[in-house]
C-alpha cells in the first residue's frame, strides 16, 4: 500500500509538471529511482514527497527532480529545490510569487487602456467651444467627429495588415505611440486664430486620431483573444468596461485642467501620461493559455492554410454576429443628434443630463463584464438574443412609442439607459466573441493571430458603418417626425434584429451549425490540457 501510494503521488507529479510519458516509464522502473521511493518504501519518503506536492502542484513554474524528490525551478538548478518535505510554507509564497509575475502583465494594459480612452474623450465636450471661438459653425465642426469615425474604416485595414505581416505587439505599440502624439498636437490647435485653418487642421488630426486609436484597439485586442482561449471574452469584456471608466475619468480631469489654465494642458498632460506606460507595453508577454503540440508532430495544416478568409462573407452566422456588433454602434450613433434635444422637455440641468448618460455607463459596464462571463462559458448565441431584447425595450419605453399611452417622463429614461447600456455592451462583446469562436471552431479557420486579427478588423469596419448611416439617419427622422416615432421606427428594427437572434440561438442550441472544424486544426483548451490523464503511464 506504501508502495501504491508512492507511485500515484509521482504520477501526480509528473503530470504537473508536465514530463514526457517516454520519460516516465524509462524512469519509473529503473533502479535510480529508488531514491524517489525510498528504501522499502519508507513512509517518512511518501510523506515529504506528499507535502511537497500538495504545496506545489498548482504551480506550472515548477520542475520535478526524479533523483530527489525535490521540485526545482523553471532553470532546473538542482541544488536550491522549491519545495522541500518540511518548508511549505515558502513553497506556497514562492508559488504566490510566481502567479503574481505571471499575472503582471495586465498592469500596464490597464494603464493604457485607461489613458488612452481618457484622450479620445477629451475631443468631444473641448473641441466645440473652441471651434465657436474661432467662428466656426455646428455644422462644419461636426465633419470633425465624422471624420474620426470614418477613418476607423483604413484604421481597421491597417491594423490587419500589420498583424498579419509584423505582429500585434508592433500595431498597439504605434497605435499608442501615434495616439499620445494625436493627443499632443491637437493642444496645438488652441493657438490657431483662423476659423478655417483651425478647421482644416482638425479635420487632418481627426482623421490622423481615429485611424491611430483603431489601430492600437484592433491590435491589443487581437493579442488578448488569441492568447486566451477560454478567458479572451472576460478580458475583453473587461477592456471595454475600462474604456468606459477611461471616458468619464478624461472628461472630469480634462474639465479640471481647462479650468487651471486653458485648452492645451489636458491635451498635453494626458498625452505625456500616455507615453509612460510605452516601455512597459513592449516588455508584455502575456503567457498563452493554449498548449503548443510537440514539435515532432507532423500533422498537415494544408487545409486551414488554404482557406481564403474573404470566403466568410458567404458564412451566415459570422455574418449575423457582425450584423449585431453594427447594431450596438447604431444605438450610440442614434443617441448622439436625439437624446439630449429630448431631455429639453424636462428643464433638466447640465449635472442631471450628464447623469442620464452616466446612468447609461453604468449600464454598459454591467453589460460588458455580463457578455465576457457568458463567453467563458460559450453562451454567446443566447446573449446576442437577451441584449437585443432588452435594448429594444429600453426604446420603446424611452420615448415612449406613440402607441404606449403614457407621456414622456423622467423615470422611463433612467430605466431606458440602464436597459439601452446593457444591450449596446452585449452586443458588442457577445457576437465579437462569437464570431471569433465560430471562425476558429466551425468554419475551419486556424486558429491564429492571424484570424484573429482578420475576424477583429472586419468587427470594426462593421461597427463604422453602423455609426455613421444611422446618425445622420436619426437625425433628419427626428427633426420630421419626432422623437417618439424615430425611436419607434429604431425599435421595430431592433425588434425585426432580435428575432433573428433569436433563431440562430435556437438553432445553435438544438443542433451544430455548419462543418466542425477538422481535428488537425484545432488545439487543446488550457483546461484540457491539465487535466487530460496520460494513457501510456497508467498503462505502466
């Protein structure tokens, strides 16, 4: 029984610590592992090697010694072992030590993403009044925001190009490298006393802003989903959630410095700030949570290779997904020329406007950490169906529809933006998600940092497109009917886009759509990965 017990807690060792199975059973039966055992199994052995096991089998920093017992570090010095029989408790920090260092990458990805959302913030409440200093009428300085969104179109492409002939990391690196220098030389604008060179110039730096930001997004985010297979929806869930808090924080601290000394300084500040995480963006190498085969294995990738990824315009439910992430644009875009005209009605204050928005952010947050929870646990199709429900019932109470007997009032609105704010979230984070899933899973894709810089771009440009038919759109709907018919005809379209949700998630859920992808293309989960028992020693 000793002698059982020992060998099942070298099992438990070896797959930890991930040793080849040819190497187990040349080792298991030899007579130099007589130290591991122990002379007739001596108890005081099991018990030290079992203590040093429960203390670091968790850690995948650790490498077993087979001649000691002993586990050593990832450099394999045998005279300094991790874990001895009696020092747990260093083990155990050690193993914390180890974590936390795997871990830190995401500091400095949460510093980034903050500041960078803080410098894109600043333009939109800062830049109108300094274009009606100079003169400049409403309608020529909103070719300033159109143009940022439009150039998220080249942006989108750039990124891809990028990633598919340098990598991700040299894409974010630009991006926020040109993002920091946008934010420094719009401050510039400010000494500019033409109306029509200050109009000119702002158009170049929208377009230079939009096209740099799109790429820092599309490239950090192609890193983030193809590193992490199971956790990439939480992260980006996470990510937006970010920018969301990133906005807010720009607009406050920009308003602040406005008010210390002119339009320049947040500009300058926030650009400064930006640029000091840049060193610590290039040194991030977050650790993939998929396993690479073995290097001998010499399995033809010839099929995934082949495949053209402009064939997915042809694939339904990658094409659905995008259709959604269009819509959750959509709302933004149709929100920005109608709601605040709407809220005239209720003589409502500066602070109470903005906290009818802040309401909205709260919303989005919720939605975005609620669609990378349900990404992990691959429910996205359902998802995609609940946000559009939900973000259709925050328009028809919004208004709300004339066919709703009730007058506007103050309560409908703050539901509608918590309803509107979950749904724009779940429908940017789910079907992006899925439609990462769907590419790599069922339509044979490999799964790639390529694809997944393929898949993230065309998301873009789809979201683009969303923005900028429907603003223009609301608009002159609103200004001839009215809010309430405008966002009746809104909700029916909504309606019609839940309704086809709805099908593929009832279609996902009852059977598989489309071919599984062939084995060959496909690589292990993390999860499957640890816990996948070795045949050929428990054969032994």
């Amino acid at each position: 029984r000793q002698t059982l017990s020992i060998a099942i807690l070298e099992f438990r060792c070896i797959s930890r610590s991930r040793v080849p199975s040819r190497f187990y059973s040349q080792h298991l039966l030899s007579p130099p592992h007589q130290a591991l055992w122990g002379a007739a199994g001596h108890p005081l052995s099991a018990m030290s090697l079992e203590e040093g096991v429960l203390a670091g089998s968790t850690n995948s920093d650790l490498r077993w010694d087979y001649e000691s017992g002993a586990a050593l570090s990832e450099s394999g010095d045998a005279d300094e072992p991790l874990i001895r029989g009696s020092d747990n408790g260093n083990a155990m920090r050690l193993s914390l030590w180890a974590r936390i260092r795997k871990h830190a990458w995401i500091v400095p990805v949460i510093y980034t993403h903050l500041w960078a959302a803080a410098v894109i913030s600043l333009v939109a409440p800062f830049f109108p009044p300094l274009a009606d200093s100079r003169g400049i009428p409403a309608w020529k300085y909103g070719f300033f925001f159109s143009t940022m969104k439009l150039m998220m179109l080249p942006g989108a492409v750039i990124a891809e190009k990028l990633i598919s002939g340098v990598s991700a990391r040299a894409g974010y690196l630009g991006g926020q490298a040109t993002t920091a220098l946008f934010s420094v030389i719009c401050g510039f604008l400010y000494w500019i006393k033409s109306g029509n060179v200050l109009l000119a110039a702002s158009l170049f730096m929208a377009a230079f802003g939009g096209c740099c930001n799109t790429v820092y997004s599309v490239c950090l985010y192609t890193l983030l989903t193809s590193r992490f297979q199971d956790d990439g929806g939480m992260l980006i869930g996470l990510m937006e959630c970010l920018w969301g808090a990133g906005t807010l924080m720009g607009s406050a601290i920009g308003g602040s410095l406005i008010d210390f000394w002119a339009f320049p300084l947040p500009f300058f500040v926030m650009g400064g700030v930006l640029l000091l995480s840049l060193p610590f963006m290039a040194l991030i190498n977050p650790r993939s949570s998929k396993h690479e085969r073995p290097k001998n294995d010499s399995v033809p990738q010839e099929q995934c290779v082949e495949k053209k990824y402009w064939h997915l315009i042809y694939d339904l439910i990658f094409i659905i997904n995008l259709g959604t992430v269009t819509i959750s644009w959509a709302m933004t875009s149709f929100n920005e020329p109608t709601l605040e005209p709407f809220l005239r009605q209720f003589k409502m204050s500066s602070t109470e406007v903005g906290t009818v928005f802040t309401v909205q952010f709260v919303g989005y947050s919720i939605g975005a950490l609620l669609g990378g929870l349900f990404a992990k646990f691959k429910m996205e199709p359902f998802l995609n169906f609940f946000g559009m429900l939900v973000s259709t019932i925050g328009y028809i109470i919004l208004g709300p529809i004339p066919i709703i007997p009730i007058l506007p009032n103050v309560f409908f609105v703050y539901i509608s933006q918590i309803f509107i704010g979950v749904g724009m979230a779940v429908t940017y984070v789910s079907p992006y998600m899925h439609a990462l899933r769907h590419t790599v899973e069922n339509a044979g894709y490999p799964d790639s940092e390529k694809t997944h810089g393929v898949v993230t771009s065309a998301t873009y440009q789809f979201m683009v497109f969303g923005a900028v038919i429907t603003s223009p759109l609301a608009g002159f709907v609103t200004q001839k009917l009215g809010f309430p018919f405008s966002s009746m005809i809104f909700a029916g379209v909504l309606g019609l886009w839940t309704i086809v949700t709805g099908v593929v998630w009832l279609h996902l859920d009852c059977s598989l759509f489309g071919k599984k992808r062939p084995p060959e293309c496909q690589k292990p989960s993390a999860t499957d990965g640890e816990n996948k028992v070795p045949t050929e020693p428990h054969s032994s």
